[in-house]
C-alpha cells in the first residue's frame, strides 16, 4: 500500500536524500533507491537521482511504497566462479534480481539468502551482496559480493569503469555499419513510469554503448555490445532511439516473435571481467541459452555455433 509524504524544505541548500532523511525516520538507502524508481517529486516535477539539490520552500512529495523482502527459497544456481569473497552466476531469464511491487514470482535475492545465510549484510540495506543488476527477462552473467569487502570493491570498480561487461543481442533491421558507438544520454522517461528513454527525460545521464555486427540476418542484425556506463535499459533505450529495437523486446518497439519461440527481449549478458583486489583478473562466461540458440538456427544463422 502507497503511503504518501509531503514535506516543505526549511533549509537553504541540500540533497535531496539527506533532507528527506534528516525529516523522517526512513533510511537514506531506501530513500535513494525510491528516488531512483521515480517514487519522489520536487514542486510536482519527479526527480530521479538522490543528488539533486532542493532549497528553501521547496516541497517534497514522497509515495512511500512498501517494499516486498527477500525470503530464503531453494532456486537452483548456475555457479561460474566463487573464490576470494567473489560469486558470478548465470541468470536465467524470468528471474528477477530483487523482488519489488509489480513483480511476481521468486528473486535472485530470495536465492542469495537461502546459500549465505549472512549475505543480507553485505552492501546497503535491502541489497544482500548485489552491486548491479539483468532485467528479469535478460539472462547472463553477474557479479555477486558475498563480503563486504568485496562490495565495496566491485562498488569502486564499476563506478570507475572498470568492469568489462559483452552482451549478445539481436536487434531489427539491418545495421549498415560493422562497429558503432552509441553516446547519447537516457533517463527516466516523463510519460511512462515503466521506461527510460533518450528523450524527454527527467534527468539525462551520459551513457556509452559500443557494438560490433556479428550477422546481419533478415531483417534483423545479430550484434556484441559492449557497455562503457551501466544505465537501466540502457541496451534496449539505445537499440530503440536508433530505429532498431531488440527483438522480442514490446515494451520498447521490438517484435514478439511468436513463430520462433521469443518470449522475451534477445539479450544475454554473455562475458564479463573484473579485476581482484590483489590485481588480478576473473573472467566468466556464460553460452547462448536454449531459446534464443533457437531463434538464430530459424534465422538460418551461420554464426550461432560460434558465439
């Protein structure tokens, strides 16, 4: 249930975080991660990120809405790597990172804290070990803190780019260019609460996608991309401003392929490296899995033996 909060800023300068922190008994993890899912308005208008400043007769406007917890269930694990404090997974699609309103069924989160007991104390309340997150329908690899100083090194390293993260995907139409680089902000879209987007944002934050062409099929290019920030959708809103949305993906203009079996938007997060703490590298890597393996044998691909 939605609980509403209206506050008017007695301070001459502030973050917004901190002011809702300092003036409730909420904590300021939970009140960025709202502000991030777009739960909190300034003078009417949403704000999304927890560093905005707010001032003096500002008012605050905040829909508290009640978080579903992890609870500790058996959901099988695809292990990669789990050594020095460090566990890569291979997600499966259709399980989502965290449990939250409006999402059904069981969490990674809820499969953390059944294999570690403990893992709800590494990281900020409410992220037991996870430093970044797949959409519930994408499937790959991912990095998981079972210390925290693990977390705060993966926190670090991701901040500071230097995480290197391979996704595959198949997007429609044909790409005209073999290798491209996509740098064109995205934020929270102004219309629908669902989605980022590369337009008519609440607040633009620089995002950089690269890409290679692996096949160009009909109507449609196989492709690597390479993240170089790690914005939600960030993917799908680049692929969708260009006129080539990933297939499968309906939420941004992509077809749902019945014929072929996608039940889902075509993204895998196939590789990903990081380096230790003691300076060296874990790489891991996860295959093509079974649904969209079948997609590219329809497709007739040549290069799906090889990806």
């Amino acid at each position: 249930m939605a609980k509403p909060i209206h506050l008017k800023v007695t301070t001459l300068k502030i973050r917004l975080d901190k002011y809702i922190a300092d003036n409730t008994e909420i904590s300021r993890s939970r009140i960025q991660r709202d502000i991030e899912a777009g739960h909190v308005k300034v003078n009417g208008e949403g704000v999304d990120s927890a560093k905005h400043v707010v001032r003096s007769d500002d008012t605050i406007d905040y829909t508290i809405v009640e978080e579903k917890k992890a609870v500790s269930k058996v959901i099988a694990l695809k292990t990669l790597y789990n050594n020095h404090g460090l566990l890569i997974i291979d997600k499966p699609a259709g399980l989502a990172v965290h449990p939250g309103a409006g999402l059904k069924g069981d969490s990674l989160a809820d499969a953390l804290l059944y294999y570690f007991k403990d893992i709800y104390l590494v990281g900020e309340e409410g992220r037991s070990g996870i430093v970044h997150r797949l959409d519930k329908d994408t499937s790959g690899v991912m990095l998981i803190a079972l210390t925290q100083p693990m977390y705060e090194h993966l926190k670090d390293a991701f901040a500071e780019r230097k995480i290197k993260k391979d996704y595959i995907a198949l997007v429609r139409g044909i790409l005209k260019d073999n290798h491209g680089v996509i740098d064109s902000p995205i934020g929270k879209s102004k219309t629908d609460f669902r989605k980022y987007t590369a337009k008519n944002m609440l607040v633009a934050k620089q995002s950089l996608t690269e890409y290679w062409v692996i096949e160009r099929l009909d109507d449609c290019t196989l492709i690597r991309v390479r993240l170089h920030t790690g914005r939600t959708h960030q993917i799908r809103v680049h692929f969708s401003s260009l006129g080539h949305p990933l297939m499968g993906d309906t939420l941004y203009g992509g077809k749902l392929v019945k014929l072929l079996g996608l039940t889902r938007q075509f993204l895998h997060a196939r590789a990903i490296e990081v380096q230790l703490p003691d300076s060296t590298w874990v790489e891991a890597d996860s295959p093509i899995p079974d649904d969209l393996r079948a997609v590219l044998h329809h497709l007739n691909s040549k290069k799906v033996d090889s990806i």
